[in-house]
C-alpha cells in the first residue's frame, strides 16, 4: 500500500462526498492549485483507491421500492456449489450487492424488487432453480437509518 497523504486524504473524501466535483472544484476543496490535484487524482485512480465513478440512482423513483437482504446457506461446502451460485448470481440485475459471508449463512444478497410478487418470482424461479441453494432467509428493509456509499479515510 502506497503511502497517503493529508492532501490525498482529503482528495479521497471530497471525491466521495461528490464525485462530479471539477478539478478546480476539487483544488479548492483541498487547498491546492488545479494542475497537482489532477495528477495526484489520476495516481489514485492508477493505483485502485478510485475503483470508479458512479451515479447513485434514487430506488423509489425508478421503481424498485422493496430492498430485501437474502441470507443464503448453500447445500454442501464446495468449490462447484459456490461458483454456480456466484455465477449467477453476477448477473441478476435485482441483486446489486453479494457477500461471502461466516456464520450460519454462506451469502448474504442486498436485492431490489418493483414489488412482492417480483420479489417472489425471483425466489422461486431463478433462485429456487439453483440445485446448489439449501436454504433462503429473506429480510424486508422497511427503512434507511443510513446508506453511505463511502469508505472511511483517516489523516
């Protein structure tokens, strides 16, 4: 791990706060001039800190207003099992979050669904159809405390 300064610091949360920010907007934020503020960005993302920018689309106003948090326990503790599970898991669109997880379950999936009978059919269709699934814990978010999507970045 490369070494972070206080200005590459302060970079990183600006960044996270508003990723849309100008490199001038963002020169001013951290107290330096345009050009070393663009170089010091450009090394950040060339060194993976940045991963990528991203829009964060509101759910409610698109539709999907059910966020479900699916804990998932395979049948069996293997190699075959957990690849069919993730591979298709990658591309269901209603999944947007999946964690390799301990405990008494294997997976835990963040999924957001238009409504209950959506919800339902991707329990019980794509889901239920995978072999490598012993068992489903659905748990219906009824509200946000708190939803960052930043990391946090210490001085």
């Amino acid at each position: 791990m490369e070494y972070l300064d206080r200005t590459d610091i302060l970079i990183l949360r600006e960044l996270q706060k508003n990723a849309n920010l100008t490199t001038k907007e963002l020169a001013a934020k951290v107290n330096l001039s345009p050009s070393p503020v663009f170089e010091r960005q450009k090394r950040l993302e060339r060194e993976g800190y940045i991963r990528k920018y991203v829009a964060v689309v509101d759910p409610i106003k698109t539709g999907n207003g059910i966020m479900v948090l699916c804990n998932v326990r395979l049948k069996h503790h293997s190699k075959e099992y957990s690849q069919q599970f993730t591979s298709v898991i990658a591309v269901i669109d209603e999944v947007v979050e999946c964690f390799n997880t301990s405990g008494d379950y294997d997976y835990q999936l963040k999924i957001y669904a238009r409504s209950m009978q959506d919800y339902q059919n991707l329990v019980l269709g794509t889901l239920g159809d995978l072999d490598c699934i012993g068992s489903l814990h659905s748990i219906f978010v009824i509200g946000e405390v708190k939803n960052s999507f930043s990391v946090p970045v210490k001085l």
